[in-house]
C-alpha cells in the first residue's frame, strides 16, 4: 500500500505530505506580549526547600521530599516509604534506625 492511498482514505488529507504543515502556526512577537502562564506556588521539599512536582513528590509524615532527597541521615541511602523510619524529624533506614536506637540491656 504506497502512502498516496493511505492519506486518501481519510477526508481532508493531502496527497503530497511534503505540503502539509504537522505544526500549527505560532503567534508572532517572541512570546514577550499576550498571556501568561502562572503555576502554583507549590510545595517545598523538607531536605531541599525547592519546589516539588507532583512526578517527583514523596510524602512522608505529612511533608514532601523530593524522591532523591528522601535519604537515610546516617549512611545516605535513598528511601522508600516502605523501609524508612523516623524519630524527631530525621530520616532512617530502618538497619541504622534498629542499630542506632535498639534498647540495650
């Protein structure tokens, strides 16, 4: 099937692709004029205070982290929210929070 008689089966489609334009037109004036776009002031990573996006958002005790900020206070390692513990606002692995706080005795 050559691309001639796939572009005309559908209403409105050009014979030649090379004339057609995919791209809509752009408004000319650089963008400096017309509307503007504002986001929401967001939230803030607790570790960072940068803004947190909602793809990249972890929220742990009711705060938000940035994924690569949720991060063991004792050896680094990145968290989840199914093995972290925390004690006084810091963040552990739970190995370190075990080692770190086991009763001894």
């Amino acid at each position: 099937m050559s691309n001639k008689s796939v572009l005309k089966r559908w209403p409105g489609a050009s014979a030649s692709p090379a004339t057609s334009s995919a791209a809509p037109a752009r408004a000319s004036g650089g963008g400096s004029g017309g509307k503007k776009i504002r986001m929401a002031s967001g939230e803030r990573c607790t570790v960072c205070e940068k803004r947190v996006y909602m793809t990249e958002k972890i929220t742990a005790d009711e705060k938000p982290f940035h994924r690569s900020c949720f991060r063991c206070t004792h050896c680094q390692k990145v968290l989840s929210l199914g093995n972290y513990a925390s004690l006084d606002a810091k963040l552990y692995c739970k190995p370190h929070f075990k080692q770190l706080f086991q009763l001894k005795g």
